[in-house]
C-alpha cells in the first residue's frame, strides 16, 4: 500500500508539473517612453511658494497632485485665507479663485499671463521638482552624489537644494535675470513628498 501511495503522489505530481508546464508564459510588455514619463510624472507634494517680480510679491501654502500631464494645485494664503484652485491637462487649464473668477486658458504658461501679466516656464517646474532639467540642452551642475544642483535653461537658473542624502529636491530657487540688475524669483519649499 505504501508503494502505491508513492506512485500515485508520483503520478499526481507528474501530471501538475505536465499541466503546468503547458501554461503560455506571457512575456511582461516593457512600458513605453511616454508610459515612462508618465510614470515619473506621478507625485503629490505640499509646501509653501514665494514669488517676487519686479512688480509685484507673495507666498502661498500649495498642494500639488500630479498624474501624467493632469495636474490639481491648490494655492492658501496664511490662516487659509485666499485660496485659489488650479487644474488641468496637458490642453486645458482653469484657474478659480475668489479674487479672479474662473479664468480658463490653454497652457499653464497662457494662464500666468493672463491672471497676472507675467510670464514663466511653469511647465518645466513638473521637471524642475523632480529634480531634473525640463529641455534636452540645460546647463546643469552636480554635487559630488552626482545630484543636479543647478540647471540653466530657457533664461531661468534653478538652484536645488537637499535634505541629507534624498534624491529628490526639497528646496528649489528659480531666478530669471532681468535687465539693471533685477530680476523675477520663485522660491519653492517641499515639506511633504
């Protein structure tokens, strides 16, 4: 009886190992650039912005989700007060905020100009917090972990700066050199990744 139980183990296990060896192995699909893109583009940070122009200064608390080229920003003055929401994708952006109304525009950049007369290369920041240049021809620094600490591109200079040993950003500074010794300046501080 006990030669029998071992060949019928024998025969069951053959048989699984037949049967699963018949299964179609399916080779995993690699992601494609733009998969991979997409990919890095997904993140979710909070912190507080400075902007000083020529013109005009001020800082907010922002909340900033980022799926692929859809983005929801949320902008607070202290204590909450003045909030403004801002979303989109890569082909439609709508800013709402109590003090403008509902402004809808077609780029990012298109949505600065028109809420505020001012121009920036605010679709490069997706890049910019990831810690990476956001053109194929910047000027770029390192430290010695090989991390960028500065990027020149499109008339901006970013520095970043980290905290310890994290790869990703938490403070960036992006100035656009003006004429007579002036120019415009953002100040980003990530507290939470």
């Amino acid at each position: 009886m006990l030669v029998s139980n071992k060949i019928s183990l024998a025969i069951v296990m053959t048989s699984l190992m037949t049967l699963s060896g018949c299964q179609n192995y399916i080779q995993p699909t690699p992601p494609s650039p733009s998969q991979q893109i997409a990919e890095k583009n997904n993140f979710s940070i909070q912190g507080k912005i400075g902007v000083k122009t020529t013109q005009q200064s001020g800082s907010a608390f922002f909340d900033w989700q980022q799926q692929g080229d859809a983005f929801n920003i949320d902008l607070t003055g202290i204590l909450g007060i003045g909030k403004t929401h801002i979303e989109g994708t890569a082909h439609q952006v709508t800013l709402t905020s109590a003090r403008t109304g509902t402004i809808t525009s077609d780029s990012p950049e298109e949505l600065l100009e028109q809420a505020t007369g001012w121009q920036a290369p605010i679709t490069y920041l997706v890049s910019w917090v990831q810690g990476q240049p956001a053109t194929k021809k910047p000027v770029l620094e390192r430290d010695s972990q090989q991390r960028i600490t500065q990027i020149k591109e499109e008339g901006w200079i970013i520095s970043l700066s980290y905290n310890g040993l994290n790869n990703l950003p938490n403070k960036l500074i992006l100035q656009q050199p003006l004429s007579s010794q002036l120019e415009n300046r953002i100040t980003m501080v990530i507290q939470n990744r």
